[in-house]
C-alpha cells in the first residue's frame, strides 16, 4: 500500500470515530459543498435517519421538524434504500454537516446515511 493510501485511510478511521453515527461519505460530500458555495449558503441533504427498535417515528419525525425547517419528513419500514435498516425517516432539507452531527447525538438514532446535492440553487 502507498504512503498516499495509509494517510487516506488513517483519515477516514479518524474521520469516522470523530462522526459517530454519521456516514463519512455523506459527511465528506457535504463539507466539499459547504466549501464551494456562497458563504451563509448550505448544500441540500436528504437523510436517511436509522432508528432503533420500539421507537415512535411519527413522534420523530415531529422532532426533526422542530429541529430544523425540512422541506419533508416520510417515515417507512423495510426500506430497500436503505437495507441495512427497518425503521428510517427520511428527511430533506438545507442544513450543514454541524446540524446533520447534532441530530445524530439522539440516543434512538443507530445511524445518519444520505446525500448531499446543490438541488436548491
């Protein structure tokens, strides 16, 4: 292995341990755009927000509308978007990888996958 591929993978393991339950590609996506963009600006994102077992996701799905202003919350089961989860909200909205982190920090939440575009511009 290159010198090159250890540093790329020595960043990713510190990247991921740094995220928690966000997924490093989504995160890496939108911090590329929230450099790239006007200042003040935010990429779109659509996430797709895991739950644990038992949880209430129309309950959820109220929390993350009063968390940040989403263009739209849809909550399913058995998903084959998203197939290594049973319970996931989905969520679109304009918001920067520090609010997308924050969200991730509920105890009920397994974990944060998605993407990030400039859809809204």
């Amino acid at each position: 292995m290159s010198e090159i591929e250890n540093q790329y993978n020595s960043f990713i393991e510190n990247f991921q341990r740094d995220l928690g339950k966000v997924d490093v590609s989504l995160a890496l996506r939108t911090l590329y755009l929230e450099h790239r963009i006007e200042k003040g600006q935010k990429p779109k994102v659509e996430l797709f927000v895991c739950y644990n077992e038992g949880v209430d996701l129309e309950k959820k799905k109220y929390e993350l509308n009063e968390f940040f202003p989403c263009l739209s919350t849809t909550s399913f089961t058995n998903n084959r978007e998203v197939p290594d989860c049973e319970r996931v909200i989905k969520v679109e909205c304009i918001t920067d990888l520090k609010t997308v982190h924050k969200l991730s920090q509920d105890v009920d939440i397994e974990h944060v996958h998605g993407t990030a575009s400039l859809d809204s511009y």
